[in-house]
C-alpha cells in the first residue's frame, strides 16, 4: 500500500544565507495492507518530516513516495487532493478547523468530501464522537473551544470518520485518558481488520507494542548516519 | 470525426490559463501566468499589494483585456478562450457560470435597491419574469447566507459589513454558477464575522460543487479555505502548489519569507 | 405675423438636415437613442426644447401643428410654442387633434386615436430608462447594445416588494419591437398602450441630446411579470364635464373644503365630447 524508496529532504533557508541542511537521505518503507508500522528515533530524528512527506506535506528532495500506485513526490497537486480525500487519512496533532462550525459537521467532513449525504455522514460522525467520549451537548458547538484532549479526541474521530485504506497516526494517543486511549488502539486495531496500511508515531511506548507490528527507526535515515 | 472529442468531465479542467499577461506601460501587471483549475476546486492567490494578483484577478474574470495568453474556460464541454470571445458572450458568462466577489461589498452590490432586488438581479437578468419564483428564491438564498427572512425589503445601507458581504454573496451565487472569484472576500471584517463568512463559503463550495479563485494577503484565510495555493511577486507566480505544503515547506525564499513573517497560521 | 428675420422654423437648414438625418436613424432602429448635435434654444432646457428641435426639423409649411402640454392646447408651455412656431414657420395651428398634422406633446398622447400622416413628437427630460439604477451613461449604452435589461424588472420587482403593486405611473419601461427597451417619456402608464399607434412617434431629448422613435405600426410591450401583469391604471371616476370615463383624468381642487372633481386632461378631447352634448356630474349640477 505505502511503498518509500530512496527518499531524501533538504530544506533551503533562502533567509539564512541559503543553508541548506539535510534532513533525511535513503529513507526507505514498505506498509502492507493490515499492518500497523511505527517509526521510531529520538526527538528531531525526523518522524514527522517523513510522515509529512507520505501525506505530501513537505516536497521530497529526491526518491519515490508510492500510495496505492500513485507516487506522490511527483503527483500534481490535485492527484495528491484526491488521493487525501479517497485514500489517505492524517491525523495530527493539531485540529486546524473553520471556526464557528459545528463538531459534528467537522467530523463528518471527510465522508462528506467522498459522497456520503449530509444525514448519513452526521450518523457516522455521532457514532464515533460517542465512542471516543465527546459529551453529545459539544457536538453542535465549534471545537475551537474544546480542551486540548477534546480536541485530540475529534481530531481522531474525523481520521477515522471515513474509512481510508491507508492512514498516518501523529501522536494518537497522546494526552488522552485511559479509557480514551483504549478506543483510539481499539480504532486502529479495527482499521487494520479491514485491511488499513498505517503508519503511526507513539511515545506512548505500551500502545506501540500493543497496535504495531514493526518498528522502523528513523534515525538510520538521517544524513549523519552514513548507512 | 474531426469533432472535439467529448471530454470526460472530471478529465477536463474548468478553466486553463497559458501565458496570461498584463501590462501597464514598461510596467508589468502579471506575466506568464499558467494554471489549470479543476471542477471542485479551491484556489488561492497570495501577495503583497502591488504582486499583481488583482491584475490577475480581474482578467481571469474579463475585468481587463489581458496583453497575452489565454483564459480558456469550460463552456458546454470545450475550452473557449474568454479574454477573445465577444464581450456580449462574455459578460453572458459573468452573469451566469461565474460569479465576482468584492472585496467592499457596495462594488458588488446595488445600495439603492432592496436585499431581495440584488439578489433577484441576476435571475431578472437571465429570463426570470415571475415576481412569486423570483422572490421565493431570493428568500431562499437570503436563509442560505443567514440574513432573516424579514429584511428581504432593505436595502443593503441598512445592514452591517459581514451582513453586506453574505448578501453579495447571495446575488451571486442565486444562478448556480460554476466559477467564483473573489478578491479579499473577508477583508475588512472583524474576526468573528470572517470566521462565520469563512464557514459559509465553504459550505457553499462543497454543497455546490463550486471551484473558486480567492486573492487574498490573509494567509490564514487560505489555509482554511484553498486546496491550492499561488504566491506572486512583482507581477510573477514565484511558487504554486498544494497550499499546506507551500505553507509548511515553501520553496521560494519570498515564500519562505511571507510564512515567517506572518504570526502562526 | 411670420419674423422674416429667421429662417423657416428658427433652425437653419444644415442644423435640419442633420436632425432629419438623426430622425431617420431613430426611425429604422425603433427604439434606440440616437445622438444628435443639439443646439441652444431660445428657451431653457426642461421647456421642450427637445421636441422642439425635432418639430422644427419635420415642420413643411403646409403642416398645421397642435401643441398640447399635460393634454392640454392652453397651458403656458403649450401656448408659447405654439406661438413660436407660428412666428418662425408661419404654419396653421390647431387645438383639434384630428386636424393636427403634427403634435408636439409633453406628458400626454390625445385620446383620439392618431391616424397614419400624422406625427407626435414628444418632450423628453431624460431618455434613458436604465438611468434609475445605472447612473454611469459608457455602462447604460453597453447595456442596451449587449440587450441586458435585468435591471428594468429589478425596477419593477422593488415597486412590487414596496407597494403590492407596480406602482410605476409614469414613463413606465416598454420593450420596442422585441428589442430595446425605452422611457416612453413621462406619459401616465394609461397612455401606454397607445404608443402601437399608425402615427409616426418621435421623441427629442435636448439636454441629454438623443432623439428615438417609434415607426408607424411597430410592437410596443410594457415591461411586467406574468404574476403582476401591466395595467394601465387610471383615475376610477367620470369626467365632471364630459362624463367621458374612457379618458385619462385630473384631479382639480374646487375650494378649500376638501372639494374636487375629475377632468379630461386631454381639453380638445373633453371640449368635443362636450359639443356632441354629453355632459358629466359637475355641469348637471350646475344645471
């Protein structure tokens, strides 16, 4: 599902001087459909630029970034808009919404984006905001206002509103409660079921181990490291 | 068989700029414009005041005769080239499949005529000749845009800016048209009125399957509401892509420069 | 009588030819503002000196000319264009509308159905219909030549939104011959219907400097919405002279208790009614 080779990422500082610092060189991954793969690393190994990179974030320097057979370090912008819209789904860390609209309508979003109706896509989005424990009197509210774990709750249950054959994870777990956390790998656990390719980074050390079935660590792509 | 072959329509582009160029005297406008823009589609369009893209801006929407290039836009199947077609089919499509948005929302509106008048305009324009149907729809698309069913007789001087500007969007969209362009829509307004102009639009986009062209200095605006994103400098398009990754890993140092010297988006 | 110091009907013959020429253009595109070099008046502007251009240009000396203002032969504006074109042309003139070679009008069309031969020229103050919601003339004309004429009903819709009804009473919008749309001149919309007439129409704008037409025999339509129909609406009353209930009537205050009656505005109409023998409420009352 997710295929990575030879990837590299350079970031040019034209402000600075036009530095320009190597991140990543030779990165290379394979995620089949089912399998859970976490990356791993110190702090500023570059787990995020790489997922960034999968989700067409950040431009790749130079390799291959294939999704379901479309290699997005070359794709047109619009191939890599409905590659996100059918196929790929990102949950970060931060929930970045219009302000003002309703929780539910946020959540429902990406299975309104690929064709559901209006009602059925709402269903699906209630369903999974009762799952991961949003009071239902915050749903018509704008999640703007939420605490940081509310947010991080929605921010999953619209990753996972609509059913992406490949998904990446930044941090899913994190700042969540104990029952929160057990639906979120419950989630992923599903997702995997029905055949999702997922890439995800967890601090949290026993969900890891809990929902992964390899580690990659991605210390070994950093230039410095001269594999 | 020498017939245009029938184009799949989720193949063909909605509108196809080449080469576009506009110039003031030695002074350039905007120069080698080139995009396509596809049927559902958002773009944005960044700069500085003077990077020219209101130049651009207005001769996408044949506000301004370009010098060169071409404005190639759907119509019935086959790109025609706007900026050369006769004005009369022109401003046919500017009243039909496109729609303009006004930065100041008296340019776009007219001040002396009742919120139901401007919005029933562009109907009376195309054909319409039932004052129950025209009326029925203008109140109508007044719901759509949240303005109460009871200030349909008022005329726009009677209304606040954010009010104003949800009523210029209604006039424009009541004919259903394809193409929106908008130029700084929610400049001007307090934050809280953008946010719920912000919201609105793009529920319209989805809901109608709009593509739009938005020009706009507010960087958090197009985050928000544009899939792609063009940055202009002096007239050129100094960079163009998805508008998170030219937010996120700009390439161009005046990219890199706009994103840092604005506070987080 | 005739001031020889002029030249026949006050305007030199260039100045003629040019209108006439103005004329002819109106006339084979009904409907369309022509522009013409219109020159000073010895009269101010608001005083006809549109129409009286256009008179001046048609007048022959064998023409024998009507001069009515609000339907009436007697009123100053009428009387003293009258009596400008009989110093200047030494033409015959007339109070009897069908006698009247040429008529030249201001705010009114005789009740007495016009016959071909005839012409009426019209006074007008401001040609342009589109001028209420579009006050930039470059847009107005771009307007007509592209045939957008949205706005017209937009006009129309507001009077509907604010009184129920279109409430337009005068120079009420017509669409000429499928084409362009015109301001008849502030005629009462009562009149309108009479503008397909066999008569030649011209209209002269002397300020704004356009003259339109309306060939003999051409279609006139009042601009309306299906569910709001055009109606040519007038006072509900009898004429308190005639007893005429077909004609367009004025309201006219009698004293200072709140008395009043109803008149033909068209006098040669309602004094000829009146010679026929009929008679309305206020002369058998005085009876």
């Amino acid at each position: 599902m997710i295929e990575i080779d030879g990837l590299s990422k350079t970031f040019t500082l034209h402000n600075q001087g036009g530095a320009v610092i190597e991140v990543m060189r030779g990165a290379a991954l394979r995620v089949a459909p089912g399998e859970c793969v976490a990356l791993t690393g110190a702090s500023g190994a570059g787990k995020s630029t790489l997922m960034r990179m999968i989700y067409g974030n950040y431009r790749a320097a130079a390799g291959r970034i294939e999704i379901d057979g479309l290699d997005v370090a070359r794709a047109s912008p619009r191939e890599i808009l409905a590659l996100r819209r059918r196929t790929l789904g990102y949950v970060s860390q931060f929930l970045r919404v219009v302000p003002r609209v309703p929780t539910v309508d946020v959540v429902a979003e990406p299975c309104r984006a690929v064709g559901l109706d209006a009602e059925a896509a709402r269903e699906r989005a209630r369903a999974l905001l009762a799952r991961l424990n949003i009071p239902e009197r915050l749903w018509a509210l704008s999640p703007t206002t939420f605490s940081g774990g509310e947010q991080q709750r929605v921010n999953i249950a619209r990753g996972f509103a609509h059913e992406y054959p490949a998904l990446l994870l930044d941090e899913p777990t994190a700042s969540l409660d104990a029952a929160n956390r057990a639906v979120v790998l419950a989630l992923i656990e599903q997702a995997k079921a029905r055949g999702a390719a997922v890439v995800g980074i967890f601090h949290d050390a026993a969900a890891r181990v809990q929902v992964c079935d390899r580690e990659i660590d991605v210390s070994a792509f950093s230039p410095g490291a001269a594999a | 068989m020498n017939a245009p072959a029938p184009v799949v329509a989720s193949d063909a582009p909605l509108l196809r700029v080449r080469g576009l160029e506009k110039r003031y005297g030695a002074r350039i406008g905007c120069a080698a414009v080139s995009f396509d823009l596809w049927p559902g589609e958002v773009m944005g369009i960044v700069g500085e005041s003077g990077s020219g893209k209101s130049t651009l801006l207005g001769c996408l929407a044949g506000h301004m005769a370009p010098d060169a290039g071409e404005v190639l836009f759907d119509v019935g199947g086959v790109l025609r080239d706007t900026a050369r077609m006769a004005e009369a089919e022109r401003r046919r499509l500017a009243r039909t499949d496109w729609a303009f948005v006004h930065q100041h929302a008296h340019e776009g509106l007219r001040m002396g005529v009742s919120a139901g008048g401007n919005v029933g305009e562009r109907l009376m324009a195309v054909g319409a000749r039932h004052y129950g149907d025209i009326r029925a729809q203008a109140l109508d698309w007044l719901g759509r845009v949240e303005i109460a069913a009871d200030r349909i007789d008022d005329r726009p001087t009677a209304f606040s800016g954010g009010m104003r500007q949800r009523l210029q969007i209604a006039r424009n969209l009541v004919t259903g048209p394809r193409l929106v362009f908008m130029d700084e829509p929610t400049g001007g307004l307090d934050v809280s009125v953008q946010a719920r102009l912000l919201d609105l639009l793009r529920g319209l986009v989805r809901e109608m399957g709009l593509s739009a062209i938005i020009v706009t200095h507010d960087l958090a605006v197009v985050r928000l509401l544009a899939d792609r994103l063009m940055v202009m400098k002096d007239g050129l398009v100094v960079e163009q892509g998805l508008t998170d990754q030219v937010l996120d890993d700009p390439q161009h140092a005046y990219t890199q420069l706009l994103v840092a010297s604005v506070l987080q988006v | 009588m005739t001031a020889t110091d002029y030249n026949f009907a006050y305007l030199d013959e260039q100045t003629k030819r040019m209108i006439r020429r103005t004329i002819l253009k109106a006339l084979a595109i009904p409907g369309y503002q022509a522009p013409f070099a219109s020159r000073e008046m010895p009269m101010p502007y608001g005083w006809g000196t549109g129409g009286v251009q256009v008179t001046a240009a048609v007048l022959t000396p064998e023409d024998r000319l009507k001069v009515i203002d609000q339907g009436a032969d007697d009123t100053t504006n009428a009387v003293s264009i009258r009596r400008f074109f009989a110093r200047t042309a030494g033409v015959a003139t007339t109070e009897a509308t069908t006698e009247a070679t040429v008529i030249q009008t201001r705010h009114r069309i005789p009740e007495t159905p016009l016959t071909e031969g005839q012409i009426l020229v019209y006074q007008v103050p401001i040609p342009e219909p589109l001028r209420f919601l579009e006050p930039r003339e470059t847009e107005t004309r771009k307007m007509h030549s592209l045939e957008e004429y949205g706005l017209m009903h937009v006009k129309l819709y507001e009077d509907i939104a604010r009184h129920g009804a279109i409430a337009t009473a005068y120079a009420y919008p017509v669409k000429v011959e499928g084409r362009y749309v015109m301001d008849p001149s502030p005629i009462p919309k009562f009149d309108n219907p009479k503008l397909c007439s066999p008569a030649i129409q011209l209209f002269g704008a002397g300020r704004e400097q356009r003259i339109y037409a309306l060939p003999p025999h051409c279609s006139v339509v009042s601009l309306d919405f299906e569910d709001h129909p055009f109606e040519p609406s007038k006072a509900d009353a009898a004429c308190g002279l005639c007893g005429a209930t077909d004609s367009y009537l004025d309201e006219v205050i009698t004293d200072d208790e709140g008395g009043r009656m109803f008149l033909c505005s068209d006098t040669d109409y309602c004094a000829g009614r009146q010679a026929a023998g009929h008679r309305g409420a206020a002369q058998e009352d005085a009876a």
